[in-house]
C-alpha cells in the first residue's frame, strides 16, 4: 500500500542558515592529512614532515606485503612505506561575487538573501555570544533583553554611520527615547540588577545586623530607644497645643509683647540714614 505524503516547503530562514554556516571555515582538532596544511598553519607534531605539501593516501590491501623489500633509501624517507602520494593541485581563484541586486526592483526573496540576512545573522550570532555570558542558558530570569541588544548593534555597526555612532548606547538612540516616553517600562527588580556578588554581600551584611540585634545588651538599647521615641514622638503637636491655650485667639501676637506696646508709636523703630545724624 502505497503512502501519500506531503513535502513541506522549503523555509528560506532555514536555507540561509545552512548557507551561513557553509560559509564558516570547518573546525577539525586533528589536522593529520597534508591536503588540508596551509603553510603557515605547519605544525610537526600533527603533520609528518615528509607528507607535508603533497597530497597522500594509505594503499589498501598490503597488510601481507613486505612493502621493505622494495624500499630503496636512497629515494624516499621510511615514513612513506605503504603511502601513494600526488602533488598538491594549485588553488582556483575564488570568482568575483555577482553584483547585489537593485532594491527597487528585486524580489523580496532576493533582497532578504542579499541586504537583511547577511546583516541580521552576524547580529544574531553575537547577541547569543553576549546571551551566554549573561547565563541566559543557566537562569529562568536575567536582565539581558535580545531585543534591546540587536536594536544598539544594529544601530551601532550602520556601515554609513560607524563613526558618529560607535560609541553611542541604547538610551542615546533618539527612536528609543520616543518610544521609552510614551512606552515607559517599569524598574527592573535588584534581583535582575545584582550580580552575585553584590547580592551576596547583600545578604551577609543582613544576617551580620541580625546576629547583633539579638544581643541582650543591644535589646535593651533598642527598647530604650523606642520608648524615648514614643514619649517625644508628639512634641512639636505639644508646644502648639500650649500656646494655644495661652492664646484663645490665633491671630494674636506672642505673650512676650502685647499689642498696647505695638501699637504705641513712642516704641517704634526708625532708621536713618549716616548724612541726617550727621546734620543733627
């Protein structure tokens, strides 16, 4: 019985992905094959020596072969016994890349592959980069935002602005401060803010404060200070509800001065000036 399935369709992030990570030059931690040595890259104790420049392959079906016999010293080195070798083909010259099509006028698909994408996925590699180092795989919660990390990189690595904007940090970029205006975010909590260590010392300050309260003699002190606190806690309400009783009337004067003796012009104050004494 034959089955009918369905092939999905090609997802084009998925497409570009394979092709930016094609284009990253292969990782090995064994380099034993001359094909693959650059000549700056030689290193003796993966390479052989003799194999090194030239291309080589370990013949098959010699293992009850006495390849000595044949040996002759005078031609060849005893490491290359049971190797078939063949020089080292000239590099091609990498082709010119094909002018980038118009944007005017391209298919988005073009223009996606060739001005989103080779901006975007240099950006996202980095923003994982920084991502791990904030413990973003490690934590449920961090501070770390990738929006607002990709927002300042993009802004920052602009190929026409790279010098007036290389120094320049998210909330300087003018889009975002409108946006925070009419946006604005809530504080983050100090446990996003801390770092372990400023959270520890944090806490070890706390439960150092909370040994030293629970010392008989510091108890005492705190009760005392408590209760002289609750007995002065009313003062300034006590001074106004005195004068109040000794002035029914809130509008008139202190005590210390009535007003006959405000009122009395023999009392009163004049300046002068230092020429009137002078003519007087």
């Amino acid at each position: 019985m034959s089955v009918i399935t369905r092939v999905p369709e090609p997802n084009i992030w998925e497409e570009i992905c394979k092709e930016f990570a094609a284009m990253r030059p292969p990782f090995k931690e064994d380099d034993t094959e001359s094909t693959h040595t650059e000549y700056r890259n030689y290193d003796p104790s993966k390479v052989t020596p003799v194999f090194y420049g030239k291309m080589h392959h370990k013949m098959q079906g010699t293992q009850d072969v006495d390849l000595m016999k044949e040996f002759d010293a005078s031609k060849s080195h005893p490491a290359t016994v049971g190797y078939a070798f063949v020089d080292k083909p000239p590099r091609t010259a990498t082709p010119p890349p094909p002018a980038p099509p118009d944007k005017k006028t391209c298919p988005p698909r073009e223009y996606l592959e060739h001005y989103v994408f080779p901006v975007l996925l240099p950006a996202l590699e980095e923003m994982l980069k920084q991502a791990k180092k904030e413990k973003c795989f490690e934590r449920r919660r961090t501070k770390f935002n990738a929006i607002d990390y990709l927002t300042e990189y993009l802004y920052r690595k602009n190929p026409e602005h790279l010098k007036e904007r290389s120094e320049l940090g998210l909330l300087d970029i003018p889009f975002v401060q409108q946006w925070l205006k009419e946006h604005p975010r809530p504080p983050l909590p100090m446990s996003l803010l801390w770092s372990e260590e400023e959270a520890a010392i944090v806490l070890q300050s706390g439960w150092r404060g909370y040994l030293v309260r629970r010392v008989p003699e510091i108890q005492e002190l705190r009760q005392w200070q408590r209760e002289w606190r609750e007995e002065n806690a009313d003062v300034k309400e006590k001074v106004m509800n005195f004068w109040a009783s000794k002035m029914p009337n809130g509008d008139q004067p202190t005590p210390n001065v009535s007003v006959e003796q405000l009122t009395d012009e023999s009392l009163r104050i004049s300046v002068s000036s230092p020429a009137a004494l002078e003519k007087k």
